[in-house]
C-alpha cells in the first residue's frame, strides 16, 4: 500500500511524533510499503510526480526525519506568519495515499481537527475519529464521560484563570493534588503539588500551557496503562518511574523507569482494569485503538486517569509493549492498526 506517515505538527509534543512517526514508516518499509514520513505543518518538497514520492526505493527515512526537526528552531516564527496549518504538498500526498498513519500526538494532531478534515476529504486515516478525539484530548470532558459510565476516576474540578486563589476545600480537594493543563498530552505541565507554595507554581506553570487546567486528587500507589485494540484490552503494563512520577522526562528518557508487561497483578485486579479500559474507551466512542491509564492505591483501588487516542508507537511504547507479549510484532501492530481502520471506514485493502 501507499502510506503517508504523518508526524511533527505545532504541539509540544512534536519531537515524540517525529521519533514515532519514524519507528512506524521504517516498519511498514519492513513490510513492503511503499511507506513515507511527512510533516503535517512543514510539509514536503516534492519534485515532479507525487506519486513518484512513494515508488522512490532508495527513499531515506532518516533523512525525512533529519528534515523536519531542521524547522524546530523557527518553527514559532512560521506558526505566527502562517494562516494555514498544513504544510505544501500534504493534502495532496494524503489524498493519493491508500491511507494515512496518524503518528500525531497533542493538539491540531490528537485532538480531532486533523481527523475531520480527512473525513471531509475522503481521506483514510489510522485511529478513531474527530469527535472521540475531541472528547479524549479535553480531560474535563473525560473525566465527565468516565463518571456517567461508571468508570472509576480521581476526584477533581476545571479551574479557569483567576480560579487559583481560590481555597481547594471549596473544591471538595486537599494537598497533595495533580494538577495538569485540560488538553495536554505526554504529562507535558502535569505537576504534584504537596504545598501551597508548589501549587500555585504548579497553576501558573500549567496556566501557560492552556487557559484552563485540571486539579485532581493525588492517587498514591502504582501505575499501570492498559492498550484497547479493536474494543478488546491488551496485556496490562506497568510503569515505575525509577525517581518521581511518570513525567514527560521519565516517559521519554532511556533506563528512567522500569515496564513489567504482563504486570504483576492477581487475576481479578487484571480482569477490572481491563474491563475498566474497555468501558473508558466505549464511553469515550474511541474505535480502533488507544491506551489507558491507570492508578491503584494498595488496598486495590483503581482509578482511569485518561485515554490517549493516538499512543506512542516507538517499538518500546507501551502498546507495542503490550502487543508483543501477545506475539504481536512491531510491524505486524503497524499493519494491524492500519487493516482495523480501514475496516471501520469501509475501505479494507
């Protein structure tokens, strides 16, 4: 098949997709794609034929990479002198694709803008659609979503600016709490605050991120993310951080934390926070794929903190974790990711 891989993009999350984005063309090479990595906000330089772009056998994959971080430092002043968000050539290249990998993560990528606009144009696409992404992205909405179907969740409130003085217990929350931009994603600004001090830091740090922020009760104990594949849980993993919490430097910096896929847990605590994922992700409308993510107290308590419509998909992610205790390769996730998107929108290759 033609493949566009699509990464990069505006969010703080841009180097993570760029480095997924990556992993999966060189994947789906492996499997004799015609495969390609684009830059949806930066673009692509072709020249002559587009369809030419995917028939390029000696097509370097690092080097496209090498491309697109060449627009990292700039990349602020083109988002201010730019009206439109995709870059020269990608509509174009996506549109003469069979489909399209969604290798995005964060806002205009994860968050259902990207996705309404290939429905409109008729544009295959791997993931769920706009709307279950729209609604994973925002976690107030999440939060919301996961009560109404009675999915366990930390208690918490959507504070706007200028809401930060006000007093926690008019909240229903005391210290410590987790306080976290409402659409971030990758734990970028998410902060524990055990202090008054560290809290309002936490809030004007988190304020500059976005104009609203969640603030939620601190679980304590362990963390686990379960992936949800074609409706069904995969194997659970668990994370611990080696230092502090699952933060944006743990999630992405080698030997941080230490992953235990299957994770350690008595048969009935597997079996509900799966059937918790399963119901985070159908409450949500989420199809194909996403990863949940979890935390248990030691009296066996869990809570669903979140659901990710387009999880990291590094070969050592946590789904492509969770696939291969299945058996599952990184390539073959690759392929069985795209089969499952086509097959829900009517267009099985």
């Amino acid at each position: 098949m033609k493949i566009v891989v699509l990464a990069g993009g505006t969010s703080t999350e841009r180097s993570v997709s760029i480095t997924s984005g990556t992993m999966v063309c060189k994947a789906l090479r492996e499997k004799n794609h015609q495969a390609v990595l684009v830059d949806v906000f930066c673009g692509i330089d072709v020249k002559g034929n587009l369809e030419d772009v995917f028939a390029e056998e000696a097509y370097d994959i690092d080097k496209a990479a090498e491309y697109m971080h060449s627009f990292d430092a700039g990349l602020n002043e083109m988002i201010a002198s730019r009206r439109r968000f995709f870059g020269p050539n990608v509509l174009e290249l996506c549109e003469a694709a069979d489909v399209v990998f969604l290798a995005l993560h964060g806002a205009n990528g994860e968050d259902g803008k990207v996705q309404a606009t290939f429905d409109l144009l008729g544009i295959p696409y791997t993931g769920t659609g706009y709307l279950s992404s729209a609604l994973a992205m925002d976690k107030s909405i999440t939060k919301q979503f996961f009560r109404a179907h009675h999915v366990p969740t930390p208690n918490g409130v959507t504070l706007k600016k200028g809401q930060e003085s006000e007093p926690l217990s008019g909240f229903g929350l005391e210290l410590p709490v987790v306080v976290k931009p409402c659409c971030g994603g990758s734990s970028v600004g998410v902060y524990i605050a055990h202090t008054n001090e560290e809290y309002w830091q936490a809030m004007k740090d988190a304020f500059s991120y976005e104009p609203e922020v969640v603030v939620e009760e601190y679980i304590e104990g362990r963390e686990f993310s379960v992936g949800v594949v074609d409706g069904k849980a995969y194997p659970i993993i668990e994370i611990a951080p080696i230092e502090g919490f699952y933060d944006y430097t743990n999630k992405y910096k080698a030997g941080s934390t230490v992953e235990t896929c299957p994770a350690v847990l008595t048969e009935e605590q597997t079996k509900e926070m799966q059937k918790h994922a399963e119901d985070g992700a159908a409450a949500l409308g989420i199809e194909n794929y996403c990863r949940l993510d979890f935390m248990m107290r030691k009296d066996g308590r869990m809570y669903c903190l979140e659901a990710n419509t387009l999880p990291g998909m590094t070969p050592t992610s946590l789904l492509p974790q969770e696939a291969q205790v299945l058996g599952i390769s990184y390539p073959e996730l690759c392929e069985l990711l795209i089969q499952l998107s086509l097959r829900k929108r009517g267009k099985n290759e």
